[in-house]
C-alpha cells in the first residue's frame, strides 16, 4: 500500500498512541504500573487516560534513539513546519538540545563564541565536553540592569581574535526578549568557518508570525534549541532540535543519544507532535494574539506610573537589534521594590504566579492561552502593589552584569582538586563550580572563574533579595568550593 | 411532554423547576443567555447554564445588595454597580431621590437587551437619566477610578466563569481607591453551605478582610439558589452597618419593600456559628 503523503493536520505520534489504546494489549512491558492498575492514587491524581497512554517504545510506536517510523515521520513534520532540514524531539528539557548542540560543533578543547548571558545548560555542556568560552560582553541596559544582546562589532572582534573558535552561540531571544542581529552573525559566521547555533528557548513562538524577530532557521543558523514546552504549547521537559544540512543529521542523532533517556516519555512525545500541528495551523493566530494582550498590557501598566513595561522602544539595531513584543517585561525598581519583591507579592499576596522577578524586574509570560481576565487581574494586582508598597528607591543594587574573568576552563576547574571556603572570603580564587541566580538562570560565576569583591557582593544581596541562588554544592550557598592552584591534578 | 430545567447546584446537587417555555436564547460574546417561563418561579434568567435570577425571589436578593447600605451611608450620591446587567440593583437604587449618579459597568450588552426585552420586571429602570452605563471589563473601569465612589455594589454572576476576576484581592484593592473616605463595598458573597463553594467564600472574605479595615458579611434566604442560604459582603472604610444604621431616617422613607425591613437590616448581620467559623468572624473583628 502506498503510504500517503502526510500533512501538518497529522499527528502520527498521537495516532500511534490512540491506536495502541484502543488495542487493548496485555502488557508485560514497562512502565510496570501496567497502565495505573499497579498504582491506584498516580491513577487518580492524573487521570485514566493519561496514565494508560503511558506505554514504553515498541515496534509500532517507534523508538526515539533510532526513529524509523511514526517519530521519524512526526520529526519531518516538525521540521517542515518550522522550515528546518531535520528536527530531533527531546524530552529532557531544552537543556539537552542546548548541549547536543554545543557537543556536536565543539570537542575538548575548542573554542566557540558565546554570550554571557546564556542559559547555564550551554555552560554546563562545555563542563562535560571540555571546550573553551568566549564569553561576548552582552552589553547592559542601565537604566533596566538587563543583559542584552550581543553587536555585531562585538562578534566581529571575538571572531577576529578568535579564529580557530568553531561555532558561535547566539540567543534569540533572550529570556527578557532581546535579540541580536542573527542574520548578520550567521553571515560572518559563515564566512569564517563557524557554525551558528540558537539558543530559541523563548523564541518557538518566532516560527509562526510575521509580526515578531526573525526565528534562527530562517536567519540561516546551523542548529536550534527550540523550547516547545514554553510558548508553543506542548508538556513542560519536552522540545525540539533544529537543524541544517550543514550538520550531520546522523552525527547529531549520535550525539542526542550519549545523554538522552532510552525510554522516552511518549506523553511528552505526543505533546510535541500536538503541539507542532496546533502551531503550524494556528500559531499565527495565537503570535497576533500574543502580542496585543502584550501590548495591552504594557501600555495599561506604563499608566499606572512608576512601572516600565518595556518594549519596541529599546531596539537600537546594535545590542538591542530587535526585540520580541509578546514579552512582558516591567521595570519595577522607580517604586522602591527589587522584581523579586514584587514576583513575591503577586504571588503570596494576589495568587498571580508570573515567570521571574530578578533585581530590576519582573517577566511575565504571555502566550496562546491567555485570557484577558488574567491580563486584567495582573494589572490591577501591580497597581494595588504600588499603591500599598511603593517607597524610595534608595539603596538598591545598581547593576547586574559582571564581566567574568575566565582563567580556566570549565571543565578543567570543575574536575580539578578543589576545597571549600566561605563565599565572603573567596576573593582571589579560582571558581570550580556555578553560582546562579534562578530564575532567570545565568551564571554568577561559573567553573574556572576569578572570584572578585564585587561578585560576592552581588551574590549577597541576591540573597538578601530572596532570589534563588543555586549552583554549588551547600546548598546553603554560605561555602563555595574552589580550585586548589597547588595541586598539579590536570584532567586534561 | 414536559420540559425541565435543571440548575447544577454542585456536581452532586442539582435543582430543577418545571419549564412552561423557552422565550428566547442568545449566544453572546461571552455566554450563552436563555430565558424560560418555569411553572413555579416565573421568568428566570440563565447564563451559560446557571441560574442568575428568577421573578418570583429576584426581589429578595435586590432588596438586600441595596437597602442594607443605603440605610447605614447618610450621604449616598455617587454610585457604582458592577454587574447588574438585569437591571434589578439599578431599580432599587433609584427609589433613593438624594442619589444623584449610578455608574454600571457590565462587560455584556446582550444580557442588558435581553432583560429589556424580556425582563421589564427587573429592567424597568435602566433608562433613569442617573444612570450611566459603560459595557466594558468591570475591573479595568474600577481601576482607572480613585476617591470617586461612595458605595460600590458588586452584582456578579458566581465566580467560577467571567465574573472570577471580583472575588480576587487585586479587585477589592482597586475598590477601596475608588471609594471615598466613608464609602462601602458590597459584594454578592455567594452561599456558605455547600463544601464546594464554601472555600471560595472564606478566600473572598479573606481577601476583602485584607483591605478593608471594616468587614463583615450578612445573609438572607433565596429559594432558587444554591442551598437558599445567601451571603453578601459588606465592607466599609468608617461606617458599622448595625452602630450607624439610621433606622428611623429610613423608616420614615416609606419606601416599599417586600423582604427588607429594618429589623431583618440588624438580624441579617447575626450569623449561624457555622458561618462564623468558616470566615472567623468575630475572631478578627473583636
């Protein structure tokens, strides 16, 4: 039988499923709760449905290590709709296509271009595969104490300095929205040998409108870590690998498999399939949708005075080359509260859980399933905050961006010999493990750093702020461990 | 054949009257709008499925969202009403002369024509040249406004659809800057006793509890909705709503009522220790 040309209105995983369901198999596979027969409360905490659909890789659902049917024909799908060569479904996060990136353009030892201001999960994978940053200086906004993006002169000069490095890391966008001039970078890039790999963890939503920044497979970037689970709809952990036929699309698949689980969850599997066709025919509608609630909202909140809810107007075509206006960033610092304060208030207070309060701001997510009761209740909740709490804003943290000392790389401090020391007392020394402010999640300090005053200043008043701070091993986060210089013990 | 339309009370309990005959049913915007003729209660109005108000007991809930605070306020000129769209609340206020703006925000025109319509009861003073009428999202209207208000009345439908947004904080917030010095929130504070809806009670009261520095809540018996045990809230910036009801002053209104009276005024804020416990009252207050 001749197999008929599938269409973005198909889901084969998803079909694949229903099928299996309505088989009805005895199972003597795993998952060994059979179905939730085998655990009655998970049962009845998620559903029957959802339970049963819970089923293990078998031939006629396809086996996400080496796809050969309803995956791989769910995969082409993906990638015709978001105009790519290949597309890899991952289901451990956007972290894990982050670092099948990373560790297919790079090994121990060379060189890629990267931000500052990128998420920990690209750091994290030169820590296991031994490659080297170079950090670009993202520039900060001052007034906003927000990272931004990387100028084209900026990536000129990396690459000029740096022509061995073999891949430059670009975010598009930035957690809080702002993107660099991918086109232009991948056009050096290419020029000089290097691949460009996107780091689109906010930007799924890019693919689907006119209206917003370019997405990185049409700016003609090598590789794209696209985060499905946030704006496009589909279970949270799950995601999708973009990639070019300038990258070996078997060497990648190789490459996902030294860290990705074998028994793929097919809950998030059929998410991502789900998710793919809901977007391809109606993500247009939802980015429009996006973006006027976005709208709205900013221009309500900038009414209420002493809140910035930034936008277009910070595009300057250099650090700031173009930003993305389903973002709903607000300055909150002009009413005398860090965003982590206000992020807390919405919360305890008002029962509006939003993305992230960092020192200056807060980040709320709009996307595809909002209302405008909640866009309202959001804006009502920030004008009683301020009403009931504003006050001077003296005293505040003035600035968020640190310029880092590389002095090692990561995965040698990581793995070096190391001792621990009180963070206040650290100066001086050698970093050998991260120090992260979660949400947003980029590094205070990560492996191979030099620790300076100033950074244990800032980390001190994250804390004071009650900002999550994570990354080393007490999880206290008093000691810090760090390289112990008189110990010879090299890894590599 | 027999018609029957059934009101979901709970996912447990429903509550269904005996239908004569469909009069109309709309689709609006927002929700579906149905008016039926039921053998018992007379012309009643259901949205999206629920019960909002019925001919024969609608009077019992206008009655009492609207004299409880006119008795106590003596200065009530400016008046906002969120909600309302049947025109019941607007046509209590209007029997007060001293009364001299009645601001109504509800968010669906339809349920405004429909009632005009088919509601002449509840409508009927909808066109009082006090009263103005904004179709538009109650909770941006009431934040854009500060010290203009000297009663507010929130007249919603139950809060788990359009109406959620004026059971939050947020909301109680914003109408406590609208009010002036002296003024008064009263909300519809939906029923106590059934376990389902009883937390969303104690989480309302809760949240007005947290902006007001006065509140407390009052009841009284509607046959058509959930348990016939109705609360509404009444909140208030320097007015006690037993201490200062004008009890004489309203008597001598002659005003024509069917449940309220002025001695229900004082019993309705005594409240069954159940209900006390749910929402503390008496712990706080004290």
């Amino acid at each position: 039988m001749e197999k008929r040309k599938l269409t973005q209105q198909d889901t084969p995983i998803h079909r694949a499923l229903e099928e299996q369901r309505l088989n009805r198999l005895a199972h003597f596979d795993v998952p060994g709760h059979k179905g939730g027969r085998g655990n009655k409360e998970l049962k009845e905490f998620l559903g029957a449905d959802c339970v049963k659909l819970d089923m293990n890789s078998m031939k006629p659902l396809d086996n996400l290590c080496h796809p050969v049917s309803v995956i791989k024909d769910a995969q082409q799908l993906a990638a015709e709709a978001f105009g790519a060569d290949e597309a890899f479904f991952i289901v451990n996060g956007t972290t894990a296509a982050v670092q099948a990136m990373i560790m297919t353009a790079t090994v121990a030892g060379d060189k890629i271009i990267m931000p500052r201001n990128v998420h920990r999960s690209a750091i994290n994978a030169l820590v296991v595969n031994g490659a080297m940053p170079v950090y670009v200086n993202p520039g900060v906004n001052k007034k906003l104490g927000i990272p931004l993006g990387m100028s084209v002169a900026d990536v000129k000069q990396a690459i000029q300095e740096n022509p061995d490095a073999k891949a430059i890391l670009v975010n598009n966008p930035t957690y809080y929205g702002i993107c660099s001039d991918i086109k232009e970078i991948v056009r050096i890039a290419h020029e000089h040998g290097m691949l460009v790999l996107a780091d689109e963890a906010h930007g799924t939503h890019f693919y689907f409108s006119d209206k917003l920044p370019v997405s990185a497979m049409e700016a003609g970037a090598d590789m794209a870590a696209v985060s499905m689970h946030k704006t496009g709809g589909s279970l949270t952990q799950s995601s999708i690998l973009l990639t070019r036929k300038t990258v070996n699309a078997d060497y990648v698949r190789q490459i996902i498999n030294l860290t990705q689980t074998t028994s793929g969850s097919y809950l998030l599997l059929s998410s991502l399939d789900i998710a793919r066709k809901n977007m391809s025919l109606n993500g247009k509608f939802y980015s429009d949708r996006m973006i006027e609630l976005a709208t709205y909202a900013r221009e309500e909140i900038n009414k209420l005075g002493g809140y910035y809810a930034f936008g277009d107007e910070l595009i300057d075509k250099d650090m700031v080359y173009d930003f993305d206006r389903t973002k709903l960033s607000i300055h909150t610092r002009d009413i005398g509260l860090a965003g982590i304060e206000v992020y807390d208030l919405l919360r305890d207070d008002y029962g509006i859980q939003i993305e992230f309060g960092d020192i200056g701001n807060i980040l709320a997510i709009i996307s595809g399933g909002d209302r405008n009761l909640e866009i309202e209740r959001l804006i009502s909740a920030l004008s009683e905050i301020k009403r009931l709490h504003e006050r001077e804003k003296a005293g505040m943290f003035d600035h968020e961006y640190i310029n880092p000392k590389v002095v090692m790389g990561p995965h040698k401090a990581f793995f070096s010999k190391k001792f621990s020391v009180p963070i206040e007392e650290s100066s001086g020394m050698i970093c050998s493990e991260f120090v992260m402010c979660y949400p947003p999640g980029i590094p205070i300090l990560a492996p191979g750093e030099m620790i300076t005053t100033e950074i244990i200043h800032y980390i001190q008043y994250a804390k004071e702020k009650g900002c999550l701070v994570t990354g080393t091993q007490d999880m206290k986060i008093e000691n810090i461990n760090v390289v112990d210089t008189n110990v010879t013990v090299m890894p590599n | 054949m027999e018609l029957w339309y059934t009101d979901k009370h709970t996912k447990d309990v429903h509550f269904t009257m005996k239908v004569e005959n469909q009069i109309a049913s709309v689709e609006s915007e927002y929700q579906r709008i149905d008016i039926l003729e039921t053998v018992e209660f007379g012309k009643v109005l259901v949205l999206d499925g629920e019960l909002m108000i019925s001919q024969k007991d609608e009077f019992i809930y206008h009655e009492m969202i609207t004299h409880v605070p006119m008795a106590v306020h003596p200065n009530v000129k400016n008046v906002l009403v969120i909600g309302a769209g049947d025109g019941g609340t607007i046509r209590e206020l209007t029997k007060y002369d001293t009364i001299e703006n009645i601001d109504m925000v509800e968010i669906d025109k339809m349920v405004v024509r429909m009632c005009r319509e088919y509601f002449q009861e509840t409508a009927c003073k909808l066109d009082d040249p006090r009263v103005n009428m904004y179709f538009e999202e109650g909770l941006r209207f009431v934040r854009m406004k500060k010290d203009e208000y000297d009663l507010i009345i929130v007249d919603c439908a139950d809060p788990y659809g359009p109406a959620e947004g004026f059971f939050t904080r947020e909301f109680y917030g914003n109408c406590f800057k609208a009010l002036h010095d002296d003024g008064i929130l009263i909300n519809q504070h939906e029923s106590p006793y059934y376990s389902e809806h009883s937390r969303t009670v104690q989480k309302a009261h809760q949240h007005i509890q947290l902006v007001f520095p006065y509140s407390t809540v009052y009841q009284c018996h509607i046959p058509s909705y959930p348990s016939g045990h109705w609360l509404f809230g009444f909140a208030s910036k320097k007015y006690d709503p037993i201490k200062d009801l004008r009890e004489d002053y309203w008597n001598s209104l002659n005003m024509k009522t069917r449940y309220y009276n002025t001695d229900l005024h004082k019993g309705s804020f005594y409240l069954p220790t159940y209900v006390k416990e749910l929402l503390e009252i008496g712990k706080n207050n004290e």
